[in-house]
C-alpha cells in the first residue's frame, strides 16, 4: 500500500471514529434527557403523595374495593342530602354517592387525584352533582355535610374524631372504613374483614362529650 493510500485509510478511519464519537454523544445526550425527563415526570406524579406525609399526618391513596363502595353506601342507603369523602383519592365513593342522589363533594390533597375525579365525573354523567377540592383536612370545615365518609389511617382518627365532634351538626353520620373511631360506639356497620364499615351517629358521640 503507497503512502497516499495509507494517508486515505486512516482519514476514513479518522472520519469513522469521529462521527461514531458524534453520535455516541447525541445518543448520550438523548438518554440524559430521556431520564431527566422521567425523573421530572415522576416527582410530579410521586410528590402529591409523599407531600402528605410532611403534613400532620400521613393519608396515603388506596383505593376503595368495589366491596367498601357498596358497603358505604347501604349503611347510607335511609340518608340523602349533602355528603363528604375526606381523602377522596380517584373519586369513586364520590362518583358512587352522586348515583345514589347525594350532592357530593370529595377534599384529597394530591391535584393529579382531583383532576382525575373530575374527569371521571364527568364521563360518568354526575359533574353537576359533584365536587373535587384540592385541600387539606384539617383547614376545612365539615359543619356544613350531613354525610361524612373517611378512608383514614389510625395514627389520624383520634385527632379527626375531635375534630368531627367538634364541627358535625347532630343530624349528621359519619362513616369510617378500614380503620373505626378510637373511642365513638358505632350504631352498625358493614362487611368484614378490610371492608368492614362503621357507621356513626352525630348525636350519639356529641352526647358523648357533653356528658364528660
């Protein structure tokens, strides 16, 4: 091979390794973005819910089965009027209750949770009866419904049952799943096991703390 020959070889070769060098950097560029990108993504979508947990107290989203909707709703099944999902997660207690003919409003603190409510609502037909809030708990007053309904954790109900006690008129029911008051006699409940529902009487735990 002659000196020109050779001189063209390792040019090719040069141009080879710089364009591979190129699109190595590109790609890396490419795949920096791509996890950036997903990393972004997914503090939006995680943030929400690891918020709570920076607040009084942590209400992490589980969603209701399909068995603690329907248990919700029987032991409401006598009850109308207004009726409020504290932690209302994907809307479905909410949804459900609108079906039912409550004017029902539903208070969850992740925005992604709310606007996926909304959504829901209004595929489903119910959007003139219902209402997503994106809000804490324990900024809100619940004077106002006649229906209570909360999927809480027990490290929360003590601290909630007094703030019912406290705000509830005494028409009012309250609905507790998975978890029941710490110290409230329930007047019934609903389902066993993880479904189980316990339903309580405004008057009754009111009438409770007076007498203390």
């Amino acid at each position: 091979m002659t000196d020109h020959n050779l001189l063209e070889t390792e040019a090719i070769q040069c141009n080879s390794n710089a364009k591979d060098s190129v699109f190595k950097k590109r790609l890396g560029l490419i795949a920096t973005g791509i996890v950036g990108g997903s990393l972004v993504a997914l503090y939006a979508v995680a943030g929400p819910f690891v918020a709570p947990a920076l607040r009084k107290v942590c209400l992490p989203y589980v969603p209701a089965t399909s068995a603690q909707v329907e248990n919700v709703l029987k032991v409401l099944q006598a009850r109308s009027g207004s009726l409020v999902d504290i932690g209302s997660g994907d809307g479905r207690i909410v949804i459900a209750a609108a079906k039912k003919g409550f004017q029902a409003v539903g208070f969850e603190l992740n925005p992604w949770l709310v606007w996926y409510s909304r959504y829901r609502a209004w595929r489903e037909g119910v959007h003139h009866s219902t209402s997503f809030q994106i809000s804490d708990l324990w900024k809100v007053s619940f004077a106002q419904y006649s229906n209570v309904v909360i999927f809480g954790v027990p490290q929360m109900m003590d601290q909630l049952e007094e703030k019912l006690q406290t705000e509830l008129q005494g028409t009012a029911k309250v609905v507790a799943c998975r978890f029941p008051f710490p110290t409230w006699a329930p007047d019934g409940t609903a389902g066993e096991g993880i479904d189980t529902v316990w339903v309580y009487d405004a008057r009754s735990f009111k009438a409770e703390r007076e007498a203390q």
